[in-house]
C-alpha cells in the first residue's frame, strides 16, 4: 500500500536531518526551525504543531470546552509556546488551557507562508456560494486533489477533528457554522491582494461544507495516522486505520469510556 506514513515527525530539538528540514531555516540563529511564519515542506507527515494541538484537544474533556477555538487562549502563553517551537525546545502541551492551544494551533495556520488551501485555489473559493451545489461537489473533489500530499494529510486531520468538535456542539456550542467563521480565514487567502469581507463569507461557506461533508476528502489511498483518546491527560497511543469509519467506531467507543471517567468533574457554563 502506499498510505499516508504511520510515523509523526518529532519535535525540532533532537530531530534527525530528514525531519528537521521540514520547519525551514532562517537567518537567525536562535529560530532555527522556524515552525510558526515557515512553510509546510514537502513530505508525507503532518506539522507536529499540528498533531500535537489536535491529540490534546481531542480529548474528550476539551471537545466540551464552552467556545472552543472562538475563545481566545492567554496571549503570554501563545507567544511563549511559539518560541518554544521555533527554538526547538520541549514543551509539554498538555499543560496550558485548552482555549490558549486551540490559539496555538489558528496562529500556525494563519502565518504558513502559503496557506494550507494554497494560493491557486482562493479564486474558486472566494466565488464558492455563486456555484450550484452539483458544481460545488465537483469542484471540491478536483480542488482537494489538485492540493499537495502534505497540505491534504494534514487538512484532513485538521477537518476531521472540527466534525468531530462540532458533534460536540450541544455543549461546547461550536457548530459547524460556528467553526467556520473562525477557521475559514486561516485556511485561505490571496497571495497579494486584500481580502473583501465577500471573499471571506465564501471561504467560510466552504469550510463549513467540508467540515459537514468529510467524505470529500477521502482519496484512493485513505489510510491515515491518528490517535485514540484515552484520558484527559498525558500521551495517547498513536494508532493507524485502513478505514476511517473503524476509526470512527474505535475513537466513540473510547470517548465514551472517557466521559464516564470525567462524568461529574465538569462545570457547565451558560449558552453564549
């Protein structure tokens, strides 16, 4: 088979060449690997900014977090935890808030240096709602195909992650909708001209679509690199699925088995 690589890559410090590679380098000596403002390299493994925020929000503790991604994270943490990663040193994830995380993971989005969407498809999506919804589906399939290996690998982590977040929405209050307004400009935008407010209420329509609509971004070759929850705290085994509906079975079985474990230690907070 020739499925997406099982292995994430490691955080800078202590990464082998082949691996370190994949952040960049600048000028500047202390920002070696320049996660946060560099470029996703071309590779089969998803940024480990990425994976890392996700293993952590994805427990089931967090998926209920009231205003998840649309509360703002502490600003003086944010900034540390991007020097952190682009200084290559070891940071526990785990041990900031939720909301700072979800913060982490919309600011290495919005400062790639081309957007994980890529520049070539914002004319498509900035016209997104003038199509008929046959031509939105064939459109969407020939955009997702036409999108680098690494960009859709990790794309489609990140969608699968904020459906799954939105299932959560009778209590953390993200919908789909929700998710959108405050993912779709970090997936897209123009390489050298302004975004009109038009242009991002597309952009946000169609992140809302893949988001309600994942089968989309299923290729031939679906196998894929995820983690189970286990707990609230500490690692999660990192386990590969040929099919995404075993995974589907295998992460609901578990985040069930975690809720009964939290049941009663959550305080709920008002709708907003």
């Amino acid at each position: 088979s020739s499925g997406i690589n099982a292995e994430w890559p490691l955080r800078p410090g202590g990464c082998p060449d082949n691996v370190v590679a994949n952040f960049g380098v600048t000028e500047d000596p202390l920002y070696t690997y320049r996660v946060f403002g560099g470029t996703i390299a071309d590779s089969d493994k998803v940024p480990c900014v990425v994976r890392e925020c996700i293993e952590y929000l994805q427990q089931p503790c967090n998926l209920k977090e009231v205003g998840l991604f649309r509360r703002c994270g502490n600003a003086n943490e944010l900034k540390q935890i991007k020097e952190f990663y682009n200084t290559g040193q070891d940071i526990d994830i785990t041990s900031y808030c939720s909301h700072t995380v979800a913060s982490v993971l919309k600011t290495y989005l919005r400062e790639l240096q081309s957007p994980i969407l890529t520049f070539e498809s914002y004319p498509t999506l900035s016209h997104w709602s003038d199509f008929s919804s046959d031509v939105q589906k064939s459109m969407c399939k020939k955009l997702l195909d036409n999108i680098p290996q690494v960009n859709y690998i990790t794309l489609r982590l990140l969608i699968m992650f904020l459906h799954e977040v939105a299932r959560h929405s009778d209590v953390n209050k993200m919908t789909s909708e929700n998710l959108s307004l405050v993912m779709g400009p970090n997936l897209v935008w123009p390489k050298n001209t302004l975004t009109t407010l038009s242009d991002v209420k597309n952009i946000n329509t169609f992140c809302q679509f893949l988001i309600d609509n994942t089968h989309f971004l299923a290729r031939e070759t679906n196998s894929i690199s995820v983690t189970v929850p286990n707990t609230c705290v500490g690692p999660t085994p990192i386990i590969q699925y040929e099919d995404y509906d075993e995974l589907q079975e295998k992460a609901a079985v578990a985040n069930e088995n975690a809720a009964g474990d939290t049941k009663g230690s959550e305080e709920s907070e008002p709708t907003r």
